[in-house]
C-alpha cells in the first residue's frame, strides 16, 4: 500500500477539481456554441417541429458566389423569413441542373424567402474542384448561378439529417424545422404557408431514408418476415423514405420485390407494360366517367409495394402476382385495344415563333395544378404530350418534333373548360384540332 502525505493528496484533489470543472465547462459550452474545428460539436440532429438552436442563429456563414465574390451573413440575417438551405456537391447532376430552379424560386418570394446553397464537409468538394465544375457550366450554357453556397459545412449537416443529394431542408417564419424534403415540395402553396409559421404541408417529413440503412433496395418490409412463408402487399405512401424501383432481390433461396414510394402511374405501367407500350397515362385512351380527378390520382399518388416468398420465384411469376394484387387493390385494369377514337392533331401560326426560346439553360418548374409552372428551353412535344391529360381526348403530336420553347402554363389550367385551354394554345400559334384516326391504344378502366 502506498502511503501518501497530506499536501500531496490535497493538491491531487485540487487538480481533480479543476478537471471535473474544466470538463463541465467545456460541455456546457459546446451544447450552445459549436466547435470552431467541427461546427457542429454539441449539435444534434432536429426533429420536424423543434425551433433552431439560439447559437445557430448567430454563427458567421461565408457565402461563396460562383462569379467569386464572398459575403458574411448569419441566419438572424433572415428572421421571419422561411429559410430553405439546399444542399448540393459537385458530383450531384441533379444537384446543379436544379439550380435554376432554385433561382427560379427565391426570384418568386424574395421578400419572404431566403435560399442558401449547402455544400457539407462530407463531399469533399475542394474550392478548386467547384471552381473547374462551374467554369465547365458557364461554358455549356453561357449562365452563372446567383445564389451563394456555404461551403465545408458540417453545422447544417448534422441539424438536418439526409443521405441523399439534392435534398432540401425547410426552416419556417417561427424559426422552426419543417422538414428535410426536395424541391418538387417548394410549392407556392406550401411557401405561403410556412411564412404564416405552418410546420409541415409536406407528406416527406424529417429524414429521407430506407430501412436497413442500405439505401434503395435495402431493409425494411412491411411485416416481418420471420415464420413467414409468402405475401404481398400494397399500402398507401411511407414517409420519410424514399422511392425504389423495382428490383427482385434473391437472398438464401428467398425472394423480394419492393417497389417503393411511386405514383400511381407507375404502378400502371409496371403492371401493364405491353397494354402501356409507347404511351403513357398522360396520353392513354380512358373509359366514360374517368375524368380529371381519376387523372390527377394517377400522376399525384403514390404507393409501396412488397412481393415475399420463402422460395425463389422466378420473375415472370412475381410479375404475375403483382398484377393481380394491382386490379384486387385499385380497380383498375388496361387493355389494348384497335378502333377510330377522337384525338387532337397539333399545327402552328406565326405567333409559335415568339415561343421559341432564347435561352441557353434548360429550366423546368413544374407545380401542382393550383399553381403556375414554368418551361425555359425545353422541347414543345414534352410540353404538349405531359399535358395531353388535361384535355377530352389526347394530343397527338410527333416524338421528332423537338423546337424547345419557352413556356408558363398558369394556375388551374387543367380546371379550364376545353374552350378555354384550346384558346389558351391558340394565343400562344399552337392550333389543336380534334380529328379521328384509326390507331392501337391503352385503355384504361375501372373494374367491378
């Protein structure tokens, strides 16, 4: 046993002391101030709904502008206004091509709204690798960002949790979280009301995710498969995960499909892919009573589907399971059929040419149908044939016809009479005249 003097185990208490305080205060002031080697030490990922931490507000951000100019901001700058940080890398194509539409966006609520683009620390992105990749954009399409990017974060990073890039992440007018999204979510709709303070107005909320952790084609069933020897199953859209196409996994002589997170349209056409051959729901043939609102459900909503079954299964016979379960659980069924149909042929006046772009960046800003969307440089048969679905009967107009126009359809379009929207065209040197044709085509139907 080793014998100590008083003096020595006074001052060993002492040092004791000052390390217990030492260590309490250096918590106490990482949990509000974060590290300046990290920026983001004693921060924690937010859940949709908490307020943003009082610290976070008044640390220094660099804005990094792509025409080289820099700026310090801090996010009190922008107090009351919905804050909306995108985060980005320079190997995400969506990332940049999605860009103008961001700009698009800020130009549309920029008294109430603020957007900063997010390149974290994780994407190993040097200055001079952004530096050769906009060098590169500026060359393609003669164009240079507007909006400033934040650049080595790891704050934001860590408060707002993703896996996936392009992601979004939403901080309402009250300083509150909504949510880690996309840009199709920046509706007008959902804009306006996360300025009146609003938490949500979105389906994905918090993190986008797939079980397991193995991103698209990972974990996470429905049921839990233990004991179990077959099933499958449709269910309505699952928050906080992302879409998943289809892909049969074959693991120990087991075998799994899940489709996850598409639109109804998608489940269509996966599930009738001959009858769907060269259309799509958007210009298919519809039986008496499938109107707007039976078209709208195709393009809007969206389902998750999973195929289990403890042996292997070829593809062909899951194929076969997945169409039953499509027309047991919506009712819906395709067929191919040969008749003359009604459809409206596509000509053009001199007032076309106003239409044709003038732009070098292509830029599509599409809404939901209570909002006006907008098409820079993008080819007129894509306009025409993604709003086919609009009208009585489908436009037919040539896959080779590709002027790029520039293009805003407005709000409510779709709810417009048949008058109103040809007329809308006809301003616009776009003539749609409704003709007969014998031809094959989809027909969709509701089944008893």
């Amino acid at each position: 046993m080793i014998k100590r003097s008083k003096s020595y185990t006074a001052l060993l208490d002492k040092v004791v002391l000052i390390m217990l305080f030492a260590l309490f205060s250096m918590f106490s002031l990482s949990a509000q101030t974060p590290r300046k080697d990290s920026g983001a030490n004693g921060l924690t990922a937010l859940n949709p709904g908490e307020p943003i931490p009082d610290a976070v507000w008044k640390i220094p951000l660099e804005l990094n502008y792509f025409d080289g100019k820099k700026k310090t901001v801090k996010l009190a700058d922008f107090k009351d206004k919905v804050i909306v940080l995108d985060f980005w890398s320079t190997g995400c194509k969506a990332c940049i091509e999605g860009i103008p539409k961001m700009e698009l966006i800020q130009d549309r609520f920029k008294k109430d709204m603020v957007i900063l683009m997010v390149n974290s620390k994780r994407n190993k992105d040097t200055p001079q690798r952004i530096k050769t990749r906009f060098q590169k954009y500026r060359e393609d399409f003669n164009y240079v960002p507007k909006l400033g990017s934040i650049l080595n974060d790891t704050v934001f990073t860590t408060l707002f949790e993703h896996n996936t890039l392009p992601t979004t992440a939403v901080i309402n007018s009250k300083g509150e979280f909504v949510a880690t999204t996309n840009a199709n979510n920046l509706t007008d709709g959902n804009i306006e009301a996360w300025l009146k303070g609003a938490k949500g107005n979105i389906k994905n909320k918090g993190v986008y995710s797939n079980a397991g952790g193995e991103g698209r084609g990972g974990g996470g069933s429905l049921f839990d498969t233990t004991g179990t020897y077959y099933y499958s199953a449709f269910a309505k859209q699952r928050d906080n995960f992302l879409d998943d196409y289809p892909n049969t996994d074959y693991r120990d002589g087991t075998t799994y499909l899940r489709i996850g997170n598409h639109t109804l349209s998608f489940m269509l056409t996966y599930a009738f892919p001959l009858e769907m051959k060269d259309y799509s729901v958007r210009n298919a043939y519809y039986a008496p009573g499938l109107g707007i609102d039976f078209k709208l459900k195709l393009i809007k909503e969206r389902y998750w589907y999973e195929y289990f079954n403890r042996d292997s299964v070829t593809k062909k016979e899951i194929r076969d399971v997945y169409r039953k379960d499509f027309v047991h659980f919506f009712k819906i069924a395709v067929e191919r059929r040969k008749d003359t149909v009604e459809c409206y042929k596509v000509s053009y006046t001199s007032a076309f040419e106003k239409l044709k772009t003038k732009h070098s960046m292509i830029i599509s800003k599409e809404s939901s149908p209570d909002e006006e969307s907008y098409a820079q440089k993008i080819p007129i048969y894509s306009i025409l044939s993604g709003l086919s679905y609009a009208f009585e009967v489908p436009i037919e107009i040539d896959q080779s016809e590709m002027t790029r126009v520039d293009i805003t359809i407005p709000a409510g379009f779709i709810y417009r009479t048949e008058k109103e929207k040809l007329d809308f065209f006809k301003e616009k040197g776009i003539i749609l005249t409704r003709t007969k044709a014998f031809k094959e085509f989809p027909y969709i139907y509701l089944t008893k």
